[in-house]
C-alpha cells in the first residue's frame, strides 16, 4: 500500500502548534467529547471515510455520551505522529495502520500483515480466536499505551503497474520499483531499484519512466492516479499485502476510564467498520478493474510460479531477519504464522476452489 | 448447508403452548427485555454461539437499556416458527438463515446467497455499497414484518462427503445424495437421487449406504458428525453454497419504537456479529480439515472442470425458473447477479490469485 496518501501539504508544523489551544475533553453532564487523529485526508475514500463512519456509529450508539470528532492528517498532528498524540493523551484516539509504527516497534509492522500471510478473512479469525486480540493489546500497551482494534482491512493489495513486461526473475534485476515495506525489501533482494517517492510525484515518475514500476493499494485506491495511462501492465498476485488491518488505537487510560457499556459500544463499532471498510474496498474495485481492462486496455498479467517461488523465499528470510531482532515481533509472527499454517490448506480449497469454479465458461444469466 | 441441525427433540408443541404464558416484554424506568427465538439448539458451535455473542453485546452496549434474553429452537416456538413468532410480535427478534423462509417468500432463499453466487465479502459488499440493505428491508418488510440485518455467515460450504468416486459426469447419475435447497435441485436434474432426512439419521444413513454422499457446512460444523468414518472422500469446491448469510430479524413495530441510540447499537452489534460468527467459522475449520486429512485419512478431491461447467449451466436453469415465478425474487436476484458480475474477475486476480500463489511449494518459517 502507499505509505503517503495521508500526507497532506496543508501546514502541517502549524496545525501541530495550534494544537496546544484546542480545547480540552471536557466531561460535563456525563458527556465525553473525543478527538479522534487520522493518518487520513478527510473523506480519503476507503480509509477517510471509513473512518468517519467509525466516529459517527459511536457517536450515535452513545446518544452523544461518547462523542467522536475526527481529525484528518495535519489537522491536529501531521499523520505520522498520531499514534505519539494518542500516547501522550493530546487526543483520546486515533485510526490508521500498524506499519506505520514500524519505527517505534518493529511488531507493529508484522501486526498489519506480512508477505504471503492471512487473507482479511483470516486475519478477522485470528484476532477474535486465534489468540490476535491479546498479542495485539499487549503490543499496542507496551510500545504505545494503547488499547488497539482492528478498524477495517483494504483486502488483498495489488503488487503493481509496469511499464515493462515482467516475465523472468531476471526482468526483476535493474527494474526500478516504487514499492514500500517489507515487498519493497523483498523486490529489492531480488535485484530491483527500490524508490521511495510521495504520492504526489509518483505518477509523473512513472509518465517520465523515472519509475518502470508502482504499487499502491486495488482498483478503488488507485482510480484517480490514472497510472493506465502509462503503465500497461496490472500485476497479479497481491502476495506482499494479502490484507493489511485498518487500526483503531485507544489511549489506555482514557479507555479504562470508560464506563462498560461505552467500551463495549467502542469495540461494537470498531467491529463492525471492519467489515463495512473492507466492504467499500471491494464494492468499488470490481468495477473499476473492469474499466482498467475493458476501457482503458490494460493487460492483467500474473507474475509465473517461478517469479512467486522466489518471491516466497525472499519473504521468508526478510521476515526471519525482522523476528530475530525483536522478541515481541517474534512472538507475534509466530502466532500469526502458525494460524497461517492451519488456514492454508482450508481457505484454498474453500475460497480458492470457488473461485476457480465460478471462473469457468458457462451460461448464465445476464 | 442443514436444515435440521435446529430440530430439537425437545417437546416443541408444548414449548409452543408455553409460549403464550410468558412474561410480556417490559417497559419499565426505560428498560426493555426483548426475546430473540433462533433456529438453533443452545450454543450450538458457530450458529448457536455467535447468537449468543450477538445477544451479549447488545445488552452490555445498552447496559441493559434493552437486554436481549436468547431462546433456542423450541423453548418458545419451534425453529421453523422463529419468523413467524416475529412476525406476530410473540417475541422482538430472531436468528435464523433466510432460506428457512423460501416456502413464505421465494427471494428469502436467493438473499441466503445462491450457487455459483457471492463470497462471504462480496455479500457484505453487497448488502453495504451494492444496494443490498434497501432490497433486504423490502423483502423482510413486506414477507415478514420485520427490519433484516446480516448476522453471521458460514463461509464457502463443501459440497459433500462421497463413499465412491466421483470422477465424470455418469458418476453423478444414481448417486444417492443428501443434499437440500438449490445445490440438491441441480444434483437431482443431473441423474442424482436427491433424499432429504433429518440430522440424526444423516450419520447412519451414509454408514449403511443407504445415502452415498452427504452435503453439510464445513470442517467445523462437521467436527462431531464422524461423516470420515464412513465417506473417504471430501469434494471441493463449494459450488452451491458459496457463502451463507445468517440473519437478525426485527419485529418492524417493535423496531420503529426503539430509540435512536438503541437502534445505532443493535445494527452495530449485527454488523459486529457478522464478522465475529465468519471468524469462528473459519479460524475452527483449518485444524479441523488438517485433522480429517493428516489424522483420518481422507482425500480431498476437486470436482473436475467439465462437472463444474454443467453444474454452472443447471444451476443457470434452476434460477432461472425460480426467478420468473416471483417478482422480488427476480428483483433482488437481479441486483445480486449485477454486482456479481462486477466483482468476478477482482475477487478472482486479488484473493483467487493470491491463495493460488501462497500454495506454492517454498521454503517457509515453521
């Protein structure tokens, strides 16, 4: 996924000041007025909007005993200290994705997903019964001092556009590869020029051919970047992002401070923008492929089974290096990794198997 | 999917009769007890369980304002009166799955979900972006009285359990098949001979022979049924029932008289719920398919291309017939197939693409 849609050119440094006069949550009359932080623009579809449908649900369950205000990225703290504001109680809560505090904890990338990890499906399973919600509070109360839900899933990610075909591992060598977090680590491996670049700039490298190669998110996160444009080819498996997690982070002690219904109301509400954000994600990508392909002409290609392979042993060592480092992300990729390992076989032949099946030619209605 | 795993031996009749000496639901300093009836037993595992869940969170979320009390089938009315219950305002609310409904309203048993349908995520797509939620509240309106809310979904279901091998399209011809609703309609057009029988007899039937293949849910909801004992060979893919929406359904009177707030929560807690009762479905039967392989022996086997594509074509024809006969049927089948079409081709190159590719043989941490 892009790392950078968040970052917006409204000044930032001076929001962050002005932040100090906001006003403070007040509790009066039994009533909480909370802040919550994005990484977000306002309204980004998927994910801005995503969470805003979060912040009124609980705003409208509490009858307004709870109420939710949403802050876009720059708004009260540039995105990438949100998770700081929260921890130091600036604000009550805030909504992003884990990898983003990958710097503060390397678990927290592992947390969001990893290569050829869970589908969103069974990222929901292992968090509600596979032992996700206790190694995920753990995390987020150590590193952050928060209480942490996940708050919606972007599905299985593309892994990009290119300019050029891609049809050996040796068309990886040299290809210069806008691609961030561990698949960019990976592609790197693999002999590929990894840039990063912000969003504003990433289509006018891939026109120019600065860039032969951009991955983003899925057809509804990259509809108005028009990278069809100049890039022909959509490559297919989502293999460095099967389904990245969606965050709502609480600060921990505001949360403890809430009476049991308004927790229980937080946690209903966190659940269920969970299934709706990944529910957006995927209402609007199907048609939008459809236009990429039957207006536009772009060519799905899948990357070969050699390429994967590789792709797959690469991902394997990146990972083994980020656990050896860090005893909590060791921990939390070990579960993950063992739910992997129950899931696969079953969610190949239950999804995969349909999905084959109801690929096949034959009539059916219009 | 069973129909039957809801029948309770237990004096139905007389808990019906019962039923008319309970409490009347009270409104008294502001607080309601609503009673949900649901078509399964207590805490049966999956269904029953993630009713309760449901229940549970409304009543913590109100803290009581509106506590929701859960009956199984046959403590108040029998599972298949559970709408009907509703319906007459006997008790507030209920859990089944739609298709229970298809004798009172054909399009109940298309809004389960049909063969060669929607995945579990296109269905929540579908019923949160894809027009889904009005056409539900039309149909749950006008059939049953009630305000509908998706509540729970079993995920892609296997197709079967089979004594022989079924390995051509002759093999179905004669098969003696226990399969209900739509998926057993196309069986039996293709020569099979189609017996419905109650769930206790299931087991027995396929030890004997005298059923030859048995159509269930899925690893979990088959755990304790043994079906390995007696039936080596366990087929994919889920054809028929590609991922089943559970349902809360809403006395409408009772609906519109609840509070603003009331209202948010238990739509929250249904959403929740929803994603919850997936994840146990899926985190439960990973393990449960590695135990039927690696521990008991069975194969699993993958119904071939050309038996796909004919049932594909019959499954076209039963639909077809079913949709011409009702006018919501054809309506909601209409908007269902539409945004089937649109997401075809993404959920296969994003989550079909990806399962393909992280089962591919390479080394991985243990």
């Amino acid at each position: 996924m892009h790392r950078r849609t968040f970052m917006v050119s409204a000044a930032a440094t001076t929001a962050a000041a002005a932040a100090a006069t906001f006003p403070k949550p007040a509790i009066a009359q039994n009533k909480r007025k909370w802040r919550m932080v994005t990484t977000w623009q306002k309204n980004l579809p998927g994910l801005g909007t995503g969470a805003q449908y979060f912040a009124d649900q609980v705003t409208k369950c509490t009858g307004g005993r709870l109420s939710v205000e949403l802050f876009a990225a720059g708004e009260i703290v540039p995105a990438f200290e949100s998770i700081d504001a929260v921890k130091t109680g600036t604000v009550e809560m805030g909504h992003g994705c884990p990898y983003y505090w990958k710097g503060k904890a390397p678990a927290a990338e592992i947390v969001s997903n990893f290569p050829f990890g869970l589908t969103a499906q069974e990222y929901n399973a292992w968090y509600h019964f596979g032992g996700g919600e206790k190694l995920c509070d753990e995390l987020y109360a150590d590193a952050f001092g928060c209480k942490f839900f996940p708050c919606g899933n972007t599905g299985v990610q593309h892994p990009g556009w290119s300019r050029k075909e891609v049809n050996t591992l040796d068309d990886i060598k040299g290809l210069k590869v806008r691609m961030p977090g561990l698949g960019g680590e990976v592609m790197k491996r693999l002999g590929a020029t990894v840039v990063n670049l912000p969003a504003n700039e990433v289509t006018t490298a891939l026109a120019s051919g600065a860039i032969d190669w951009v991955e983003w998110n899925n057809p509804y996160g990259e509809a108005s970047l028009g990278f069809w444009r100049h890039a022909k080819y959509y490559y297919t498996p989502g293999w460095h992002e099967p389904g990245t997690v969606l965050e709502l982070f609480v600060n921990k002690k505001q949360w403890d401070s809430l009476e049991d219904d308004l927790k229980a109301i937080v946690q209903q509400c966190a659940f269920s923008a969970n299934v709706v954000m990944l529910s957006e994600f995927q209402a609007r990508s199907g048609p939008i492929l459809d236009q990429f392909v039957n207006k536009h002409g772009v060519e799905i290609r899948r990357l070969n089974d050699e390429q994967i392979t590789k792709l797959g042993e690469t991902s394997a060592e990146v990972l083994n290096e980020i656990t050896e480092r860090d005893a909590l992300a060791k921990k939390i990729f070990a579960s993950m990794n063992k739910f992997r390992g129950e899931q696969k076989a079953y969610t190949t032949v239950a999804e995969g198997d349909f999905l084959h099946a109801r690929s096949l030619n034959f009539s059916w209605p219009a």
